[in-house]
C-alpha cells in the first residue's frame, strides 16, 4: 500500500513513472493487459440468458431501478441464443471495429451471470473457454448470487486460465441501495469480494456517481470504503437514466431528485475520487454509455474515448493523479 507521504516523496525521484509502471496518470486498464499478454484485449459481450433475484420474487420484483440492458448489450448478440456464437460475431464485429485487438475475453455481462445452479454454470463457462479466440472469461454478477460451491469452481478455473467475477456494488450505502431496489446491503458486497479475493480469484466492482440522495461528500466516502477492499478493479458509471426503467418514471414525475452533471463537472469529480483511489486498484471505465436512443437526458454528446482524453488533460493541468490523496 502506498501512503500519502511516501507518494509525494516517491514522485519527485521518479520522472513521471507512476507504480503501475506507465507515465498514464492513472492505473489504466488497457494498460494492465499491455503488460500482462503484451498486446491490447477486447471484450466480447455474451448474454447467457440469466435473470436477477429482484427480479424473479426471490428478493424483489421488478430488479434495480436504473437497469435495463439493453442499453448496453451490443448488436450482434441480441439475436443470438448460441454463446459460441455471440462469441463468433463478436470477434468480426471487433476485428473490424479495433483492428489492434488479436486477444478476447467473454464478458457475461447481462444480468446476475452467477445466478443458476453450478452445473448449468458449467454447461455456459466452459465451452466458452474452449473457444480457441478466449483467453478467459469475466463474470459480471451480485454479491448474493453467489457461494461457497461457486466460487471453489471459479477457483479452478482461475488456476488453468484468465478470470474475473465483477461485483455491482453501485453504492456503500445501504439506504441508497434500498432506494434502487438493489435487493442486498453493502456487507452482502464486502463479504462476496472477500470470499472471491481469499479464493485468488481476480476481483472488479462497480460503483454508479450520482445515485438519487448521494452527495459529494458521500461519493468521497465510498472511494474511501471501496480502497480498503481487495479488489483488482473498479468501474464508474455516472447515473444516467434510461428508458424503460423504473427510474425514467421516478424522473419523469420528479425530476429534481436526480443530479445531472456537464461533462466539465462530472470530471472534476472524477479526479477528486481518483485522487483518493487505492493505486493499486486498476481503473477498466471512468464513466459509462448508452444508447442515446435510450437515454432520457441530453447527455454529452461525446464518445468515450473523447471523454478519457479530457479527463487526462485534467489530471495533467492539476498535476495530479490516482492515489495523490490515498492514505492506506
């Protein structure tokens, strides 16, 4: 761990070499598998046709109130019942669309992708690994979704090949997830990532900016929270409202409730959070898209790859960078 003190003296003798090992000013995902395979990976995005528990009357109906995923399942897998051939599409799709990626990982992102028995589990992860384009493979699930059994078997597997299980954390805060219909609390949460992490199994998490009742000072907080678990990786996702979600209507009848950010404000917030973000935790998104077909609000206007490229502008104008403020 990398304490305040240590960072600003270690700054000084290292010419803008971070301890990630790039002069990014961040621990930039794209750059983790530079080093780890030497070359840039892609995702392929499957949908494996799961469900939720506050969706099916197991914990709730009706799931969290900002989902919907359509909005981020990409084209070539929304007629596709074949996870050999989402996979399959994915790579042409990819191949032309990011003509540097040669290396693929199939991310089981729809839904709680835990949510099934083992065995039916098996039957899903294992051909995809046998794909000869797989490197491996990222699971994107909740923390209540899974168990000792499950996470033994991803044990195995992360010893033969690349793996990830992903946690929707999206708030710290219990009120908050009681808000979105999460369904689970933060101890669900911290007690999942612990059991994935103890197992070695590499560990992401999701966190949503600007949840309705969620201030500043409370996303500072959770950067706090989500530093001191073990985790490999974090995505940040700023709430954006999609249609046909229970939150569009929460909207529509009320919408002062949500925080709406310009791109200018969003990433001033961001380089705070980043700020006092664990070092070591590598960064895979600073901020989310979707559809603007199904977007309720303007939003920016601007591609992900423009908002990343402001974004280090910011932190190079500051003279800052990912863990300035941390304290271990």
């Amino acid at each position: 761990m990398y304490g305040i003190c240590h960072w600003t003296n270690w700054k000084k003798w290292v010419d803008m070499t971070f301890p990630w090992e790039t002069n990014r000013r961040f621990n930039a995902y794209s750059d983790y598998f530079k080093k780890m395979v030497g070359e840039r990976v892609q995702k392929i995005t499957i949908d494996a046709g799961f469900t939720c528990p506050n969706r099916d009357g197991t914990v709730g109906r009706g799931g969290c109130t900002f989902c919907n995923n359509r909005a981020f399942n990409p084209s070539y897998n929304q007629d596709c019942k074949s996870v050999t051939e989402q996979i399959d599409r994915g790579i042409r799709f990819h191949r032309t669309r990011y003509r540097k990626a040669t290396r693929y990982l199939a991310y089981f992102q729809a839904y709680s992708n835990t949510y099934a028995p083992l065995e039916e589990l098996k039957r899903i992860y294992e051909p995809a690994l046998e794909h000869p384009g797989i490197m491996g493979i990222v699971i994107g699930t909740r923390p209540d979704c899974v168990d000792s059994e499950k996470l033994d078997y991803f044990k195995s597997l992360a010893s033969e090949t690349y793996l990830t299980i992903e946690y929707g954390i999206e708030s710290v805060f219990d009120l908050t997830l009681k808000i979105i219909n999460r369904g689970h609390t933060m101890a669900a949460s911290k007690r999942a990532i612990n059991e994935t992490a103890l197992r070695g199994i590499r560990t992401g998490g999701h966190l949503i900016i600007g949840l309705p009742g969620e201030e500043k000072e409370d996303w500072m907080e959770s950067i706090k929270v989500v530093s001191r678990l073990p985790l490999n990786n974090i995505k940040f996702h700023q709430l954006q409202i999609v249609k046909g979600t229970v939150m569009a209507g929460q909207y529509q009848e009320n919408p002062a409730w949500f925080r709406e950010f310009t791109l200018e404000e969003y990433l001033d917030i961001m380089a705070g959070l980043l700020e006092r973000l664990n070092p070591s935790i590598v960064v895979e998104r600073i901020a989310g898209e979707v559809n603007p077909e199904l977007n309720m609000r303007q939003g920016w206007g601007v591609r992900y790859d423009q908002v990343l490229r402001r974004f280090e502008e910011i932190l190079e104008e500051r003279d800052t960078w990912q863990g300035r403020l941390y304290m271990s």
